[in-house]
C-alpha cells in the first residue's frame, strides 16, 4: 500500500507539471522544430529563459531567415533578458525593479530624492536625413476623446500616455511619475472625459512591467492603481460599457478581468493570456475576446466566455474587428506566429465563421505578400466604422479590403514602394475616430492617419519623446553631439539641437572618434559596423566577411574607440579584433586582426583602461578576460572568471581614469570593485538590492563618483557616501536607463554633463552631481630665479563655483580666476599659497607650505628650437624659445636676412613664425635679456633651405625616418613602409609586403629637399634585397619631384610593374629577412644587380626630392639600403659590354676577391669614390686577385676594369 500511493502521487505530479507546463513536454520533443512555440514561451514569464532560447534555435535551424520574420522581436527580447536572468534560467519577476524602486523611495526617498537636473533632448521630431527606419518610437495604444476630435491620446510600450490637445501639433506626457512607463490600453471615460484609465505594460514585446490598470480623475495630472483583485498583470486592451461607464473589460496575460464599480474592484472571468477584447456594437452584453489563435465569446457582458470553434481551424494570434454599420459581422484575422493564416467572417454574431481569404500574406514585407511575417509581435486590425466591408490589416505593412476579406491591396509600406506611401514599419494599433471617421495607426515609429481610405497618410509622431536606446555616444570634444541606436528607429545624432538620422534598421552601439567629432561609428546587430563623416555615411567597416572578419558577433555587439587614438578600434565578436586603421578610404581598406582565441560564444562587454590604454577587459556572460597588451603584436589573455566575486552575467565594466589597477563590474543586480585589476574584488552594492544595472560611469571631477544606470533610474555614489542616492529629479521615475555618458568641459567642471540614453523616454541631460569639494592644485614650476613667473592650475575634486587664491610673495598677491598665470616672484625666499573652492554645498580651503622656492636672480641662458630644419624655398618655420630664468626682451637675427616674420611676429617676437626666402644655410641667433643681464645663442648653418647639398647618403640606420628628416605616404592606413632591425643589428627601410592582403596598393618613402646646383650630371643608386613569395612579385618605382612634392615623374620602375628582373635572391614562402650579404643585389649569383639611376636632366636644380614608390602584389618583404645621390664626372668614359666582373664579398668589411674573364688579365683596375676620385689603382695579374680595403672608409664605391667588354661594378664597404 505504501509503495503503491507514492506511485500515485509520482504520476499525478508528473501529470500537473505536464499538463500545466506544456513547454516543459515540447522541450522534450522535436516539436519545436516544426512549431514555433518558442512565440508563447517568450511571453510566459515562467518558462526557463534556455528552454526559450533552445525552442528558437531549434526551429530557426535549417531555415532561411526573412524579413519580418519575427527573428529580429525575439532576438531584441533575447538581448534584454539575457542580461537579466539567473544562471538556471529563471527569469525574474516582471515586478522586481518595480518592488526594489518602491523599497528604495520608502527607505531614502523623502531626503534623498532630489539630485539631478535633468533635462529631456529628444529626439522631439522625426530626424531628417536617412530615409531608412527614421521615427521616434512604438505605440501600443489610441485612445479619443468623446467629444473633440483633436484630443487623442497615444500609449507607448516604454515611454507611457501622452495627449494632444491639437490634433497631434504638440504632445504633453502625463505618466513620468508613474513606476511604469509601459501602456498597451486606454479608456476615456465618455461621461466624464477627465477620467482615464490605462492599462500597463507592454502588450507586445514585454518592454515594460505591467503593474494592471491605473486611474486618474484630473486628466491625466496623477494616478493611481486601481487594480484591486488584478494584481500587477499586464493590460493588453480594455473596453467600457456604452451605457454604464462603471463597467469595463480587460484582456490581460492572466486572463479577462471585469469590474462592475469603475475598477475599484476586479473579477477574473476567464484565465489565460488575452491580448484581444472587443464589444458587440449594438449590444454590449456580446463580448468577443482572443487567447492566442482562439475565438471566444460571452453573451453575459464578460461575466463568462466560451470558446468558438465553428469554422475556425486556430492559430497563434488573432485580432478582433466589429463595424457599427454592421453589428452582426465579426471578423477574425488569424495569424500563424509569423505569417497571415486567414480572415475569417462570422455573419452571426461570432457563432460560426467562413474563410474569406487566406493570400496574400499580408502580414510579410513584400508589396504583393510574400513569406514570412511577425504577427505575434505587430498585428491589429480595423473595420470601418460606416461600411462592414471595408477592413484594414496591419502587420509590418498596412493592407486593405474593400470586400469584407475576399481580396487585399496594400495601403502603406515601410519605405515607401509598391506606388503607396511611406508609413513606418510593424503596425500595432488601428483605431477608428468616434467622432469624424478618420483612421489611425500606430506602430514602430509614431503615429499616422488617414481620411481617404489609406491612399495618403499624415504623420504626427513630432513631440513624442518615446525613442528607445540601445546605447549612446558622447563626443569628446563637442558637448552637443550625441550619437544614439533606437531600437526599429536606426541611428541618430544630436548636433546641437536638430537630429538626424544616419542608419537605419536596430541602431545599436555607437560612438564618436574621441578627438575628431566629424567621424563617429555605429552598428546594426551582428557587429555590422559603419563609419560616418559629417554624418554622411563612407559604408561598414567590419562585419562577417567583410575586411577579413571571419564571424558574426551578438545582437548587440560592443566596439570601443581606443581613448588615446582615433585609428584604433576593438570589437568583440566571438573573439577580440583590432584595427589600426579605421578611418583608411574606402572603408574597403580598413584591415582587421583577430587577436584572441580564448572564447566560442560572443562577447557583450568590453572596456579599456583609460589610465592605461594597453589595458582591456572582455565579458562574455559570466565570463571576464583581461589584457595588459592588446597593442602588441601578439596579445595575451588572462581568463579572469574564476576571480568573479558572483556566477551573475556581466552587465557593465568601468575602469578608473588614473589608476590602472582599479576597475568595476556589475553583475546584474550588483556591483563590485577591484584594485588588483579583477583578481580580486569588493562589494559596494550597499543600498541597491534587487536592481538592474546596466551601465558605470567614472566621474573624474569627484572624489571615486560613479553614476549608474539602471533598469529604473540613475543613481550616484562617492567616497563622501556610504550608499547610493537616487540621481533622478526630472527624469521619468522608472525609467530604463540603458547607458550613461560623460561629456568634460574644457574650460570648467561647471560645464560638465552627464548624459542618459533610456529605453522609451529618448535622450537625458544632467549637470554632475554638487559633491563636497576637496581642494587642490599644481603649478607650472616649483623653483623659480627671482623675477619669473609662475601658473597655477586648478584639480579640485568636485565641482567648484568660486575660487580664492593667496600667494604669498607673489604679485598679484590675490586672484579668484581658476587658473592663475603670470604670477610674479621678485624676491628670493620660501613662499605659501592658499588656494580657497567654493560651491553651494560649502567651501574647502588647501595650504601649500613652502610651495615655491625663489633663489636668486639669474641672467638668462638662450636656447631655441625650430619646427623644422629642412626644406624648400619659402618654407615656414615656427621657432620656440626655450630659455631660462625668465628673459623679458627677445631678438632673433638670421643670416642671411633674407626672411619674412608671417602671423603678425616679428624678430622681437619669443615664438616667430619665419618664412625663408633663399636656397642656402641660414644661421639662426637669439638674443634675451632680464633685469640681471642678457645671453645669446647661435646655431650656425641650422636652417637648410633648398635641400642637402651633394653627394647625399642614406643608409637607414636610424630609428625613425623623421630624424632623418624622411617622410613616409601611407594612402590607405595599412602596411607601409618602416625601420626594421636585421639580425646583424643593423637597421634599414623596408617595406612587408608580405603581410599585405590588398592588391596595387602603392606606400610612398619620400626624402627631404637635395641641392643639385652647381651639378652637370646626377645619379641615384641604392641597396636592395627583395625575395619573391611562390610565382607573385612585387615593384618597386622611383619618381623625383622638381616642385618640393606636388607633382612628381617616374624615373625607375623594376618588378611586374616595371622591367627586368627585380628579385635579388631565391624564392621563399616564408616572410623574407635578409641574412646575409648574398641576399642584396650585385652581391650573390643569383638575381638582380643594384640600380644606378641617371638623373642628370635635374642636374643644376634645388629642393628635388626622391620618392620610392611600394607596389603591393602579394609578394613578399622588400628591403632597401645605402642610397646615394651623386655625380659621376668622367668614371665611364666607354661604352661598356655585359661581360661578368665579380667582386665578393659585397657588400665587405675588409678584403675582397676579384674575379675577371682571361682577355682582362693584365689590365688595369681602378677604384673611384662616388665623386669620381680614383683612390686605387692596380694591374691585375691572375683571372682571381684578393685586394685589401684597409682605408676605405663605409660608403659606395666603384671598381672598373680598363677592358672594353667588361662593365663597372659597385662595392659597397661596411
């Protein structure tokens, strides 16, 4: 018996879970493969989140996904809940922030409750430019008043009840105090049109808590609940008895609830989760409501429903449409999860239904149809009010019926094709006017109507602050640029205060260059990232297969702009890529690098240390990893996960500005610090139980401020606290604040903001939080000769409004600017300074106890510097005093004097800005002068116009091509050319070719100005090594320029892109490096000889300059060496043949061995400097001769035979 009624109570358990969880049964199954349930699972808030997930992955395998297909709905909700969940899977309650929101008002409310100066930015109107998805946000609802027809009220899902009192010109919002800003119904009551009631959260998509039903009795001026047996469900749409105004229906996920005695009570009639309710027209005990793809009807006034089945086959949505001209017809249109199932017509008052159509799918993109749709997401329908036949549908576009269902036409489209107009995108709500018949819609972007039967369409979305924000950017550098992504409304940007779209689809992470506000970034799902310039588009610049980005990344993925260089960006896909050259044209040339293997799924947080940019952390989940050189070549990875203090997914990651070590996370609902840089961490949650946190920011104005944002609010903590203070007057109460951003005046902490992207309610601004001041300063020197100056900088933590300054043996001896400079010390001493902050929370005064040491007056001593030492006729040049002790009087002489003094300076001026008139050498003096005495410097010969005089040399071995006063042309921001150290230490100018993946890309090595005056004939020679990589070469050209680099002509061109043979050793497939001499040219047997370019038609000319031209063709490393530039007076009086000399080692340190064909045994050799001297001289003797080098100094030189068939060779001595 015992065994027995324990097997009973086992199966009538499994038997509840079964019957009812029936997801748990479908999980176990393969029917989610075939049946999207994966629709109804999202909107069961009990059903385990992965279930969900893997219902959706295991129905969308194998499938094609389209547009409107209901896969982007789900992926939004996915992203969102994902950051939520438990690490079982258990979502939370929709009511939790709500609960934790009211906990914290009841604890800290009443004396806390008050910071913040927050002021809305919009979008206001529909942003101009970018005709993709431009809008402003989704509505769920419309109501009217009874008797003014240009009194409506709209619903937002997120951004809660608006009203116009002139037909849509302007809106007001009267739910920002409300704990939800998500409405799906309304009601105005038609007796009393001050009394209104709304129906919370978001019907559709589940973007906001439903909390029930809430009334107001002052139109709209407060609220309250008033949903007394309800409880906190969310109200998809409500009805009003047209005689007893006491009486209402609402169709709610938990069911049908009805009040008899205006809601201040309600009664569940029948459970479930209906979205749809509608009343018989003529007789208002008819009541036909919706669960899902069911039809149900009550004769009693919704006391009770019944299920119809009488001609309905079921589906996954239906919605309701009645017709006064008509009572007796009900329409049905029947949705799949996705796609238009059929309309179907009760001529019977909802007894019994035929189909009338079941094509066109009305519910998918196209113009005519089509396949797909997401009608569990947007669907409504209406039937006009005078003629029964006549039926809209909405769904992604809006259709009509002009015969009772028989036939559809398309009425709008999402961007304007198929000869309709434009209307945004996923309808969700279709409401006639009671009063003057005109047809309103409401979906992703606004709200639009229509007066001719959907021929043309009015928008009057502007005013509706209602634009849900996956992320914001802030400029750096322009306090009035934001860049924001919307959710189904694109991306747009604030310049001051218009918007402007500049991308369409899901805007989702975006950002500004951190020094150049004209380029910012953005992305759609996936990690498709685009480039803006002054807000035009130059196309995506990472993505799957795009740039060499082999994968995909998550819905929303995270990039970060390297803070200390605009040409460097990380993104995190399923790995870490890097480019270095975002900002190369076309965006085609952009190059990226995977530089981690250490993760599979995608990642959705990254952060970079701001104290040190080499420093970056990556969340994946509940996963950390960090790095302390992401710039190198090769980058490590530290898996920091099992350091996390919690098994929470990561939200958000904050660094510290100046402390590298110092870093924080949330984990969802808390929050932690570290300052081992996460090995381990510390709770500051303190105060904040139970809600969301979606994102840090770091006030470095403060003393450790941190703002967060939260799924209801922004709240605010620093050192002076112990617990977090709600950061939130002005802004909407229980607001979803998805990212918050700091914007830092140059000029003053006073011009600081802090700014808000929320979910629903657009874009905030807030000045920073008025903190306790903590005093201090530095100063520009701290030892100064009597008779100097000294600048005094204000850091104060905080945000100081007045200061009061003392300086002790200073003149001034007071200033109250905030940073004081030309403070003069005339006297020797030891000195105090006093620096007193004020705001309007109080004051903090800071003493510097012998801050500044005075010493005795001291004569200066002269020093300069100039911009540059090099360059053509007419160059202009800055030159920087650099003297000490103080001089007060400057004069510069040059000689010559031929110069001009440009930017109203002169040669009184300290910095002159000089411009020099002539080719030659220009010594420069200074002379400066104090109280004490007077000092001269002078640097002889220090500034060279018209170029290096001949011979001219270059070998390279420098570290930098800049100190050689080299320039390096980089057009498309890859490869290019560089110094690279050889294995013997020694270093050259090369070119990686081998690492290049673009094709007939050119990189340009050009060399300062070179004087050929006074030259009757010139000449270009050089080292090289370059090995091919397979059967690809590369090309290397030479082109001189006559006109200091505006135009050039080609002069030398070797490899595919020129002639001969070009390659100087044997092929390799590895990346070439020369490692021995035999690799150049003219030293080995193999391949070419070294160049010797003739330029003697620029013989006798200044400021030529030499451009080496990198020809990428997918070869492989190119390398170049000991360029001379010379003339060659009488070296090769004959015309030489191609018999072989050989000359070995070359290039050579000590001896060499000559090798010559027989007929030259007996002639003479000789060796001649690049300037022609012969410095030795010889008879050779024997076919193979060794001759000593001693005394030969590095350089080129050349060795003749005096043989009519032999031609000259070069040497090159190391």
């Amino acid at each position: 018996m015992y065994k027995f009624n324990h097997l009973r109570i086992a199966l009538l358990f499994a038997y509840i879970l079964v019957f009812f969880n029936p997801f748990l049964a479908l999980s176990q199954t393969n029917d989610t493969a075939v049946n999207p349930y994966w629709v109804e699972m999202m909107q069961n808030e009990k059903v385990n989140f992965f279930q969900t997930q893997r219902a959706f992955e295991t129905y969308w395998e194998g499938r094609e996904v389209t547009k409107g297909s209901g896969f982007k709905p789900f992926k939004r909700w996915e992203y969102m809940m994902s950051q939520r969940v438990s690490p079982d899977g258990t979502r939370p309650s929709p009511d939790r922030e709500i609960l934790a929101y009211n906990d914290f008002l009841q604890k800290y409310g009443k004396t806390r409750n008050l910071n913040g100066d927050w002021t809305a930015l919009g979008p206001f109107t529909v942003p101009s430019g970018y005709n993709g998805y431009r809008g402003l946000g989704r509505l769920n609802a419309i109501a009217f008043h009874p008797s003014n027809p240009d009194i409506i009220y709209v619903g937002a899902p997120s951004g809660g009840l608006w009203v116009s009192y002139d037909h849509g010109t302007n809106w007001i919002v009267l739910t920002d105090h409300l704990p939800t800003l998500g409405i799906s119904s309304i009601i105005i009551d038609y007796n009393n049109p001050s009394v209104l009631y709304i129906g919370t959260g978001d019907r559709d998509a589940g973007d906001a808590p439903g909390l029930g039903v809430w009334r107001s009795i002052d139109g709209g001026i407060s609220w309250e609940p008033w949903s007394n047996g309800m409880g906190n469900v969310t109200v998809g749409r409500m009805v009003q008895h047209p005689v007893n105004s006491e009486i209402m229906l609402a169709a709610t996920n938990a069911g049908v609830f009805r009040t008899n005695n205006g809601g201040l009570s309600w009664m569940l009639s029948r459970n479930g989760n209906f979205k749809e309710i509608v009343l018989k027209p003529d007789n208002p005990d008819v009541v036909y409501a919706a669960i899902g793809g069911t039809f149900y009807k009550s004769i009693d006034n919704g006391i009770s429903f019944s299920a119809v089945s009488n001609g309905l086959p079921g589906g996954s949505r239906g919605v309701i449409g009645v017709s006064a001209a008509n009572p007796e017809i009900v329409y049905f249109l029947l949705t799949n999860s996705d796609s238009f199932k059929g309309i179907y017509r009760s001529e019977n008052a909802g007894e019994s239904f035929t189909l009338r159509s079941n094509s066109p799918n009305i519910m998918a993109w196209d113009c005519n149809g089509g396949s797909g749709g997401q009608a569990w997401y947007d669907l409504d329908m209406a039937v006009d009010p005078a003629n029964a036949d006549v039926i809209y549908g909405g769904g992604v576009n809006c259709f009509k019926s002009s015969n009772g269902g028989l036939s559809w036409a398309i009425r709008s489209h999402w961007y304007g094709a198929c000869g309709v107009q434009s209307v945004h995108a996923d309808l969700h709500v279709l409401e006639y006017s009671p009063i003057n018949n005109r047809l309103y819609a409401g979906n992703d972007g606004g709200l639009y109507w229509s007066d001719n039967g959907g021929v043309n369409w009015t928008e009057i979305s502007n005013g509706l602050v209602i634009s849900q924000a996956y992320k914001i950017g802030q400029s750096a550098t322009n306090k009035d640029f934001v860049i924001n992504g919307y959710q189904d409304n694109g991306t747009s940007v604030i310049n001051e205060s218009n918007w402007v779209a500049v991308g369409g689809g899901d805007g989702m992470e975006c950002a500004y260059d951190p020094f150049d506000a004209r380029y910012s970034y953005y992305t759609l799902y996936y990690g498709d990232v685009f480039r803006n310039f002054n807000n035009n588009s130059n196309g995506k610049i990472a993505g799957s297969q795009t740039n060499g980005i082999t994968e995909s990344g998550g819905w929303v993925t995270p990039f970060i702009i390297d803070h200390n260089d605009g040409n460097v960006m990380f993104i995190g896909f399923k790995n870490i890529w890097r480019s270095t050259n975002i900002k190369a044209s076309p965006v085609g040339n952009v190059q990226w690098e995977k530089v981690s293997t250490m993760n599979t799924s995608n990642f959705n947080v990254l952060a970079q240390s701001y104290a040190n940019t080499n420093i970056i952390y990556a969340a994946s989940g509940n996963k950390l990893y960090f790095s302390e050189n992401v710039k190198d070549l090769s980058v490590n990875w530290i898996n920091r996960t099992g350091n996390l203090p919690a098994v929470n997914n990561i939200t958000a990651i904050e660094t510290h500005p100046t402390d590298e070590n110092v870093v924080y996370i949330a984990q969802q609902t808390r929050i932690f610090k570290s300052i081992d840089k996460g090995v381990s961490w510390q709770e500051i949650t303190a105060n904040l139980s139970g809600i969301q946190i979606n994102s840090i920011a770091y006030y470095k104005n403060s003393n450790e401020g941190l703002y967060l944002g939260t799924d209801i609010a922004v709240f605010y903590r620093d050192n002076s606290m112990s617990d977090w203070i709600l950061f939130n007057n002005g802004l909407p109460a229980s607001v979803k604040v998805t990212e918050v951003e700091i914007f830092y005046d140059p000029l003053s902490p006073e011009g600081d903001l802090i700014r808000a992207g929320t979910y629903g309610r657009g874009l905030w601004s807030s000045p920073p939080y008025l903190s306790t001041l903590a005093a201090a300063f530095s100063s520009s020197l701290v030892t100064v000769t009597a008779g100097c100056t000294v600048d005094f900088y204000d850091e104060t933590l905080g945000i100081p409004q007045e200061w009061t300054w003392t300086f002790e043996g200073g003149n001034p001896a007071f200033s109250n600017e905030r940073f004081p400079t030309g403070i003069l010390y005339e006297n020797e001493g030891v000195f105090d300074v006093h620096l007193i902050v004020t705001n309007a929370l109080g004051s903090d005064t800071l003493v510097c106890s012998d801050c500044i040491t005075v010493t005795a007056a001291a004569a200066p001593v002269a020093n300069f510097e100039a911009s540059k030492l090099i360059g053509c006729a007419g160059m202009v040049v800055e030159l920087q005093d650099l003297s000490e002790n103080c001089p007060s009087t400057w004069n510069w002489e040059f000689i010559p004097a031929d110069v001009s003094f440009l930017n109203e300076t002169s040669s009184y001026s300290k910095n002159p800005v000089v411009q020099f008139n002539q080719n030659t050498a220009y010594s420069v003096k200074l002379t400066v002068s104090n109280h004490v005495g007077d000092a001269s410097k002078e640097m002889n010969d220090y500034i060279l116009v018209g170029g290096y005089s001949m011979p001219y040399e270059q070998s390279f071995d420098v570290l930098t091509f800049g100190e050689i006063g080299w320039e390096v042309e980089n057009p498309d921001g890859l490869k290019t050319w560089e110094i690279q150290t050889l294995g013997n230490g020694s270093r050259t100018a090369w070119m990686n070719f081998f690492s290049y993946n673009y094709l007939f890309r050119t990189d340009y090595l050009i060399s300062p100005p070179l004087n050929l005056e006074g030259m009757q004939n010139a000449y270009i020679s050089f080292d090289y090594a370059y090995a091919q990589k397979n059967n690809r070469k590369d090309s290397l050209r030479v082109s001189v320029s006559t006109d200091c680099g505006i135009t050039w002509e080609r002069v030398y061109s070797n490899g595919p892109n020129g002639q001969g043979i070009f390659e100087t050793t044997f092929p390799t497939t590895l990346s070439f490096v020369p490692q021995q001499i035999e690799d150049w040219c003219s030293a080995g047997t193999y391949g070419a000889p070294c160049p010797i370019i003739d330029i003697s038609q620029y013989a006798g000319i200044s400021g030529l300059k030499i451009r080496f031209e990198a020809y990428n063709h997918f070869g492989n490393n190119l390398y170049l060496s000991n360029m001379h530039v010379s003339q060659l007076l009488g070296i090769f009086p004959e015309e030489k043949t191609s018999s072989e000399m050989q000359l070995y080692p070359n290039p050579a340190s000590s001896n060499i061995i000559i090798r010559v064909p027989d007929q030259a045994v007996g002639s003479e050799i000789v060796f001649r400097d690049i300037q022609g001297i012969i410095l030795k001289r010889f008879i050779v003797n024997a076919s193979e001769t060794e001759i000593s080098t001693e005394g030969f100094v590095k350089g080129m030189y050349f060795v003749e035979v005096k043989h009519k068939s032999i031609a000259p060779k070069k040497l090159i001595i190391h």
